[in-house]
C-alpha cells in the first residue's frame, strides 16, 4: 500500500488539511503505535494526550476538535466528520483480505434437497444438509456444518468450523466466527426415579436476526420448545453459553465468556462485560451495563442502571461497598479495641 | 401434527379427565406460552399461579393434584402419573425429529483396522481411526473426530465436530455434544532447567460409562497417567473443562462453564452450578450442591451440603455474610461515629 | 512393557541403588497409586508422606535425598540427578503413542500455491489454504483448517479440528491443541449513528514464538492492527480467551478458563490460575502470580507479587480480609451491641 497524502484527503472529503500532504503512507495503527509512514486518528477525548506523543506521518480529526493545547507539527492533520468511521472504512478497504469469490471447492458435501444460490461460496469439506438454504451473498467456509432445513441470509459468512444444527435461521449479514455452535441441545433433564436425570427433549430451535455476531467457540442452545432468539445486530464475544429459551434484544453486545442461562432474557443496548453469569429466568432491562464478573441472579427492572459484583448491586453501591471491605483489616482491631474499652468500663 | 385430545387421553391412559375432548392439540408448550391449541403440563407445585392463567387447550397434571383454588374452566384438564414424564414422551414421539438411519454417507474416512457395526450411522467427513470401535446403534456425525483405539458404546451420538482422541472409551447411550473435545492433553508441565516449562507426557486416557453427556465445546482432559472418569449419569452442559484425572461419581449434573483443575474428584448425586471453579486435588463428597460463581480451593467431606462463595462456604453462613457486607457502606459511618464518641469521652 | 529394573537403572545412570534389582516393571504411576510393578518417582518434598506409604515396585529419587524418616523396605530406590525429568523421559519413551509418520492420508485440500515439506504429515480432512507454508517435521492432524499464508514451524503439531486463519504465524515446536482457534477477528465495534455497533475491521495477525502451547477451544484473536503475540514457551490450558493485540512474555504459564480483554500484556515467568479476568489495556509486570478466579481491573507493576481476589489485592491483604469477612455475622451483633450501649448511656 503506497498512498498519496493529497489522494486520501481528497477521498475522504477532508474539510481542511494542517501540514504537508505530498506524503505517502503506507499503513495504518494507532496513535500510540503510529510511525511516520502510518495514517492514524482521534476521535476518544479521553487520549487527548496521545495526540501531543504521536509520530504519525497523518492523523483523522474530528472538524469540531477542542484541544487543551495547540496541534504539535509533526503529522499532518486531517479535518473529517467521523474520523473513527473515515478510518476504518479506509483500513476496511486497503487493508483486508478479500472474501472467496463465488462458487464451490472442490470436497463439499451438498444434500440433493438443499437449495444455494449460484452467488455463494462454499468452502471444500463444507456439509449442506437436507433441505438447508443459502442465499445470494452467502460465505460457507470449510468444515462449515449446516443441519437440515438451516436458513442462511444473505451476505452472512460462517467461518470454518462453525456449526449450525437443523432448524437454524439465521438472518441476512450475520457472522458465524469459527467454531461456534447455534442450535445444539439444551440442558434439560428432570428427575426420574432413583433420583436418575431423565432427558428433556429439546425440539425447538434457534432465531438469528439482522448482523448478529456470534464469536469464535461460542454455544447459542436451540430452545425446549419455541425459540432462543437474538434479536437485530446483537454482538457476542468467544467462548460466551447463551442457554436454551433466551432471547436478547436489539445492538446488545457480550463480552467473552458470559453464560446466561435458560430462558432468561435480556433487553435491548445492553453491554455486558466478560465472565458474567446471569442466572436462569430472569430478566435484563434494556440499556443495562454489567461489569465483567458479575454475577446476577434476580431480575433488573429499571432499564439504564449499571451493575456490578456477584451478587451484583448497581455499581455506586457496590464500589463503596468494595472499598469498605479493602478497609476491614485495618477497621477490625479498632473495633476490637472498641469493644475492649467498653466492657473494661 | 394434529391429534385429538380424546385420543391423547386414551394414549397417555388419562385417570382421569375434566373438560371437552374433541379439540385438536398442534404442538406443545409451556404453561406460560402455551395457547389454545397447545398441549402442557403441570409439575411443580412453586409456579402453581401459572395453572390459573394458562391459555392452553389441555394441560396434564398428577393424579394426586392439591391446590390452593379450584382449576378454571378453559383447559382440559387429564390426570395422569408423572404428568412431566408424559409430557416430554408425547414431545419426543411427536416432535422430534429422527435420527439418520444406518449406513455410511460418502466422503467419510475409515481406517481399514476399524471396527463398524453395519447397524450404525457414518456421517459425511467422519474420520475413524485406526483400530477404533463403533458398535451397534450409533450415531458418528459428519466432522466427527473417532481417534486410534476409541470405542463407542452401542446407542451412543457423536455430534459433528466432536473429538475423541486416540484410547478414549465411550460407553453406550452416551451423547457427545458438537465441538466436544475428550481426551486432549492434560495441562501438565515441571520446571526445567533456566525456569522453563517441560512438558509432562499425558499418556492416560478417558473413560465415560453409560448416560454420560459432555455438552458442546465442553473438553475432558486425558489422564496424565490412568485414567479421567465420569461415571454412569454424568451431565456436563457446554465448555466445562475438567483436568486430567479427575473422577466425577454416578448421576452428578455440572452446569456449563465450571472448570475441575486435575486430579480433583466429585462425588455422585453431586449439582454443580455454572462458572464454578474447582481446584486440583480435592474432593467434593456426594450429594453436594455448589452454587454458579463459586470457588471451591478445599476438600468437601460431609454430604449432602450446600454451598456458595468464592471461597465457598456453607450455603446459610455465606447469605449471612453476604447480607451483612451489603450492610457495610451503612455500618462503616456508624462505626468511625462510636470511635468519635469513645476516643473523645 | 516388561522392563528388567537391572536395565532401567543402568539406562537412566542410577548413582547407587537401595533394594533388588531382579524386578520386572510393567507400568509407571504416581507414588500413591503405584503398585508392585511400577516405578514411580518422588521429588516434591511436601509430599514426602507417600514415601513412606507407596506400594511402588522401584522409585526414582534424587541423589541429595534428605528425609525425616528412613526410607521403607518395600520398594527398590534409584538414586538419580533429577528423578522427576528421568521419569517423563521413560514415559515418553516407552507408554506415549507415536506420532503418524511422514505422508499425506487421502481427502485432503491443498492449494496448489501452499509450500508443504515432504518430511510433513498432512491428515485426512485437513485444509491448506492459499500461500501457506508447511514446514519440515510438522504433524497437520484431521480437520485441521491452515488459512490463507499461515506459516506453521517445523516439529509443531496441529490436532484435529483446531482453526489457523489466515496469516498467522506459528513457530517451530508449537502445540495446538484440538479446537483451538487462532486468528479468528477481534471483538472490536464503535458507535455509529442510532447506538448501532459498527464492525472496526481485524486485519492485523497473530504470531506464535517457539515451544507455545495453545489448549483445546482456546480463543486467540488476531489484531485489530499489528499483531497479537506469544512469546516463546507461553503454554495456555483449555478454554482460554485471548484478545486482540494482547501480547504475551516468554514462559507464562495461563491455566484453564481464563480471560485477557484487548490490548492488554503479560510479563514473562508469570503463572496464571483458571477462570481469572484481566481488563483490557492493562499490564502485568513479570514474574506475577494470579490466583484462581481473581479480577484484574488496573496495571501490575512490581514484578514477583502474588494477587489475589476480585477485585484483586496482593494475596497477604486479601487473605487477611476474606478472615474478617467472615468473621462478620459473628462481628454484627457485636457492633450493634456497642452501639446500643454507647446510645444508652
């Protein structure tokens, strides 16, 4: 990659340019990481400093910037609305590898029944089980498992390794990263006689809406009876149990490893940290943040609060509460001393 | 699927019946989201508020129903025994959809020393190894890994993308969910010389009797030496880990993402929430159960007990103590305030 | 396995002997499980006590023994230079199954462009991506996906079913243990316009020094930008997830279940316990040690400490606090009795 300064302030309708644009940079990083030859940007206040340290050869600025102190002169200084937006989009299309083009490796099991559209890519060694659908636009890659009767939207990729059992839908423009499993058996048994765990068949399935992401050896459990359902661009990290009979509302993002249990559901704009568990049967109002490693138990019925700890409390509570608990050891002698003092009296 | 409910009554030998029996039962569903055409049951008497609002057309309960409030008028009710038990055969017969029939797809891989029962299910992609077992009445799965020497029990599924590496024992009617991984490498290094890790050869195996399930991405660690062991009835949900040499007793259900470190044992009967973390070497005795996020570091000795925290402590003790950290923000204050009024006096 | 004690001694160059040397030994196992036909070994001091009691045939111990009590009758006793690394070499050489010869098994994918050495061994199921590069005395196992210019180093081991995508780089004698996944893109979204996550595209890599162990259904992210990295001897245990741009120092060990968040490091020599949270853009000096189960919300920057809890404190201090803690319900009433007396009086 070799491009002109000049050329990319002209591509992403610079409002105006600080410094010199017969540059040419060659890659992209953060401002921290930045060398001379690299295109970088600031859009978090909160880095302000970083700005002051950075040795990029050019940085995306927004055109509203506010600065505690004066631009140094090394970058030269690109003025655009959405500068994080602007340089992912350039990093998105400079930098990433191309998708397979349409049509079928060599190896790939298809079910005579299936139905796949000729813009589609199916990797070798991928499985199309019977009557499974893939439509205009699809990625399948290799070792990909698609049951009988999975739909695939349009524009959705399933890495390699994913596995979707019978009966999954899954929505136009999700990613399935490698190794995840949607649709395979609850946990459910109920005591049979001699206290033996009988199985609960689990017939139900599962429901991927719109850009749903869900990440690399995460389990999304079909549901008992009915549906598990993610709803419109919801984000799941790796490693995350989603168990049977949950839904999740709209744009709710989970970091890795959080399991929720069975027919809990959780509203829309959530984000919730790595590591947390949420019990069964409970429910998470829309816009609540949870801390990573908290753990919830009881439902939250007031959408926007922020949670935090295990039992969780909201966050104001709970970090008084830790700081509390970090004085004990130094409060427990004087209250013995206390105590002392008062019986001795 | 549309049956008459006078024929469900007669199938599931109703003692009795209270209500119209000409309706048409379509599917099946829980009391809270069943609706007039749906089939339910009633089984624990803690969500007996739910029999009075239910919408379904028929719901099965035990013969010996005792109530606080009479039933109401919209469902047919059936008295039967173990109206659960009925529920869910009703659900597996009618709802279920069947396994593949025997015999070989193309595309699998088998190593001419294996051993294939002719009345057994070969997926696509299947790869037996070298000397491996597959009896009677099993189900291998496409992508399915059967590793050098591994027998499967007569009855038994192997979910796609499961692995089961060389010397693994499965015993029959078990079920290895997708993305299983059993018998991988224990985590097990000495100190070399110049502080490096040496790796210490894992040269045991894995053995799981009858009825045992490992859920999907759950990994069951070979034997460093000897052997790993979940006995008969073991349920694991999804991406547990349990470490090398750990023996889980009869009938013991782990929910997903709880980690066993090596050589540590359970005993049978035992409930074991999600996220609890086990240490190694140490033993938990029968009939224990461990709330979800607990830490267990010491041996358990008494069965029969429950358990929670992290470190655990006895289930009443912990609350105890819980309720009264959430206290401390509240107390803290009171406490400087009786120092005041002493260290002033 | 039917080896002459005379020839073990002489082969491992036992210093002196204590016992008959006419045995035959069939087996190894640890001290408490060995029985009369195995050798075991002793070399941890704090389980001297099994000395005492193991029913082993023969016994590796080092040559500056130094007991309470003078060794039993029982066993034969090897004197050896480090009994615990003789050990692991006898069963390395004698009970672990040897790896597949050199070759390729039938039905694999191998892009015409990918370099592969002939002294390689490439499964059934296995898939070498465009550009990639195969090195000499590499074991590629079954289902093993090698992305698009992933370069594998020699003498690395692949299991089956783990995941390489495109463009990482593993170097010489690397496990990757079946399931794991390297590469697979980052968790990394901003805000657009309505709350919506907007993908920041993963083009960056991962890269693997020499002698790194990746666990079954571990998670490796590759880099939003730059690189993701593993510093030689790194080993991490199953189920483990590792985020983007994190990077690793040489011979940190990381047990099961644990979590690093983006952009964070760890420093060489440190030992992570199982199911620990650390945060992103955070760093942990080396030589750390982390118990099970802890939370680490900010930076580590002494070197050599232990840490303990979440969130976490050096272990004395939170040691000290968890005693108090629960000293609490028996310390409640106490306070509220001072209290009751002050106000009363």
């Amino acid at each position: 990659m070799n491009l002109r300064l000049a050329d990319i302030a002209q591509s992403v309708q610079a409002l105006r340019t600080e410094g010199p644009l017969d540059r040419v940079i060659q890659n992209f990083a953060s401002l921290a990481e930045a060398t001379e030859s690299d295109l970088s940007f600031f859009a978090d206040p909160r880095y302000e400093s970083t700005l002051y340290q950075t040795r990029a050869g050019a940085v995306l600025v927004p055109e509203d910037l506010s600065l505690r102190k004066p631009l140094p002169e090394g970058p030269t200084w690109l003025y655009v609305k959405q500068p994080e937006h602007v340089f992912y989009t350039l990093v998105q299309r400079y930098r990433a590898q191309p998708l397979p083009g349409w049509g079928q490796e060599p190896h790939a099991f298809i079910h005579p029944t299936a139905t796949i559209s000729e813009k589609s890519y199916i990797g070798a060694f991928a499985y199309i089980g019977e009557g499974a659908q893939i439509s205009e636009g699809a990625w399948i890659f290799p070792f990909a498992y698609i049951g009988a009767r999975v739909q695939i939207g349009s524009g959705t990729i399933v890495y390699p390794h994913a596995v979707l059992m019978p009966d999954t839908v899954i929505g136009p423009n999700c990613i399935i990263h490698p190794g995840a499993i949607v649709g395979a058996d609850g946990f459910g048994f109920y005591k049979g006689e001699h206290r033996i765990y009988e199985r609960i068949p689990q017939v139900g399935r599962v429901i991927l809406e719109a850009e749903v992401e869900v990440g690399a050896n995460t389990c999304v459990d079909r549901a008992t009876l009915g549906t598990t359902y993610l709803a419109e661009g919801v984000k799941l990290d790796n490693l995350i149990q989603i168990g049977h009979n949950v839904r999740i509302g709209p744009h709710t993002a989970i970091a890795a490893q959080t399991g929720i249990a069975g027919s809990s559901s959780v509203g829309a704009y959530c984000r919730i940290g790595g590591q947390v568990g949420i019990a069964d049967h409970v429910h998470i109002a829309e816009r609540t943040s949870i801390t990573a490693q908290s753990g919830i138990s009881k439902s939250i019925t007031t959408p926007g609060r922020s949670w935090r700890g295990a039992p969780a409390q909201e966050v104001r509570q709970q970090l008084l509460m830790e700081a509390i608990m970090r004085k004990l050891p130094e409060l427990y002698p004087r209250i013995l001393q206390l105590e002392k003092i008062l019986t001795q009296s």
